[in-house]
C-alpha cells in the first residue's frame, strides 16, 4: 500500500507558517489536504484565519487543531489518535500537512512517524522550516529576543536552541518577508542559513509565503527513517520538556473606534513586557467585516478577513505568549484603557 505522505511546517512563532499554509491550501490543484495545527494558547487563531479565507476545498472536517501548545509533548495522547482518525476515513487525505506551534521541537515529532500504528501508512515527504527574514538579519530569532536573552542563560532550551533545532531538522528552508529586507540582504542571509544546514538542503527566499507549491510537497524525504542526521540540541527521546516555561493567555477586547490606536498601545506593551506574539481578532466599529490582529514582537500587521456570521460572537480577544510570569493584570489593565478611550 502506498503510504500518506505528510509535510511538517516548522519556525518560530510569527515566522509565516500560517500565511504559507493559506497559500498551499489555495494552490493546491485538487489535492484532498488535511491539516493538523497545533497552537500555543486555546483561542485557536491560526485555524480560524485558515477557514476565514473562505478556500475553495477546505473543508471544516479537514482542518484539525491541537490547543496544547506542544505537539512533541502530546504525541500518544493528542497527536496519534487525529493521525489514525485521518488515515481511517472512507476517503483518506491525498497528503497531510502539520502546522506546529511556534515553540516545538520537530524532531520527537517526527519520531512519532515511527510508531506501529502510523508507520506503514503515512512518511513524513518533507519538513520545512519558515524564518522570520527581519529578524534573522538583526540577529534575533524574534523581536525583543535580545532583551530576554539575559535571563534564560541557564535555560535548559534557549530560544537560539529551539531555532537550531528547527533548522537541523529541515528539508527545506524558506527565508520569508523577504520583501522587508534590505537591498543585498537576501543574498547574505541565505548564505548564513545555508552554512547551518545539513548538506543537500536548499535555502528560498518567499514573500508572504508565496511559493510553488510542487517545490514544497513532493520532496519524498522520508525524513523518519533518518533522524540520526537531523542532529538536535535537545535529544528528548519522549521526555517532557518545559520550552523555556512560555505561557499565553487570552485578553477580552472591546470594540474599537480606532483599530491603529489598540495597535499603538500593544506595541507599549511589548516594549515594556517583552511579548513575543500577540494574534486574534477584534471588533472595529462601524465595521460589518472581522479585524484580524498578527503581532511578531513590535511588527503588527492588521486586516479585515471577512464579514462577521449573523449569530457569531463578536466579543474581541487576543492571545498574548511570552515567557512564565508575565504581569497578566498590568496588561488587561492597558487594554481596559483602550476600552474605555474607544467609548470616548
């Protein structure tokens, strides 16, 4: 029987992985595609902005999520039971691809591709790892990287770690928002990626994802069976891990008069809390369409996605991850001034 092939979409929080996979799902060419994502947080950003495109063949049933933000942590208790689920469906998916949280590791991951119940039916064909290209060239692995690192010297699994760890496990590498980067950047970032790499695996630079889609599936890697050359820092081998003790938790926001104010203030926040990922949606007055809120450190991007349903909760909520103990109350705090500044 010819197995499954599943493609695995690695990178570090705000690196690009959801607008990829909005891309791949658009271009897919028929292709009968399932997607597990595992999210940092329970508001389940990243799954609702896939089905908000409205994406001609994605379907509900087809889009999986796993809220525990560690997918590499939960793999007997989440991860296999929604693998055998997909393989025994009447109709089974033509590839599989798996969104993991900003923050895992890939590597147990694809061990679990070894297990009896998955191994016969399903072959990882390729994992590809997405960098925030802004960020590599300042030399940080996410905005305000710099400004934490001082505390986690004696972490157990610093962020520079956890982005090595995505890199030595790749396929392929996509150096994305290219567009936000200087002239000549390109060149010398892709370079510095390359030397990181294992020899054979290919560095591209995208915009917003934006890549042939025959370039990302299709590259039969069949990475399971050779996991002694994709070296990590952290050999787990199954254990727990505690990522560095990140935590999120969800902010109710009001509806908003003035969308590039709320901006304004969350990037206050970040600056004085060390945020590393803010997401979610909000209501703008006036407004029929659903505001989507992406913030990587102090970049945000905001858009309209589409128009609210007709019995649809339109109560605004952000999620918010950073590091274990961050001031929950100083935040909500702001974010009631914004309340109370968008009534006026």
């Amino acid at each position: 029987m010819k197995k499954i092939p599943a493609t695995v979409i690695t990178g570090f929080l705000g690196s690009g992985k959801t607008t990829l996979i909005r891309h791949l799902l658009q271009h897919a060419n028929g292709r009968r595609i399932a997607l597990i994502i595992n999210e940092f947080g329970d508001l389940g950003v990243d799954k609702d902005i896939v089905q908000g495109c409205a994406i001609a063949g994605c379907n509900e049933e087809d889009v999986i999520e796993l809220a525990n933000g560690c997918i590499c942590c939960t793999v007997a208790d989440d991860f296999l039971p929604v693998m055998e689920r997909l393989l025994d469906r009447t109709t089974p998916p033509d590839h599989i691809v798996i969104e993991t949280s900003g923050l895992a590791l890939p590597k147990p991951l694809i061990r679990a591709f070894n297990w009896p119940e998955i191994k016969t039916r399903v072959t990882v064909d390729g994992v590809i790892a997405v960098v925030d290209g802004p960020a590599f060239a300042t030399g940080q692995f996410a905005p305000l990287e710099s400004a934490v690192h001082a505390e986690q010297e004696t972490s157990e699994n610093p962020l520079e770690d956890l982005f090595e760890d995505q890199l030595h496990a790749a396929d392929l590498v996509l150096l994305n928002k290219a567009d936000a980067l200087e002239p000549g950047e390109v060149e010398h970032l892709l370079a510095e990626l390359t030397a990181k790499l294992r020899p054979g695996v290919h560095v591209v630079a995208t915009r917003h994802g934006d890549i042939d889609v025959n370039v990302l599936l299709g590259l039969s890697a069949s990475a399971e069976d050779d996991l002694d050359q994709r070296r990590s820092l952290h050999e787990l081998e199954g254990d727990d891990h505690d990522h560095d003790e990140f935590e999120s938790f969800i902010v109710d926001v009001p509806t908003q008069a003035d969308p590039a104010r709320l901006e304004t203030m969350l990037i206050d926040l970040v600056e004085r809390h060390a945020i590393l990922r803010i997401k979610g949606f909000v209501e703008v007055q006036g407004k029929a369409a659903r505001h989507v809120v992406q913030g990587v450190g102090v970049r945000f991007t905001r858009y309209f996605d589409r128009p609210w349903g007709a019995d649809e909760d339109r109560q605004g909520r952000l999620i918010i991850i950073g590091q274990a103990g961050l001031d929950h109350a100083a935040i909500a705090a702001v974010l009631q001034t914004a309340q109370r500044e968008s009534a006026a």
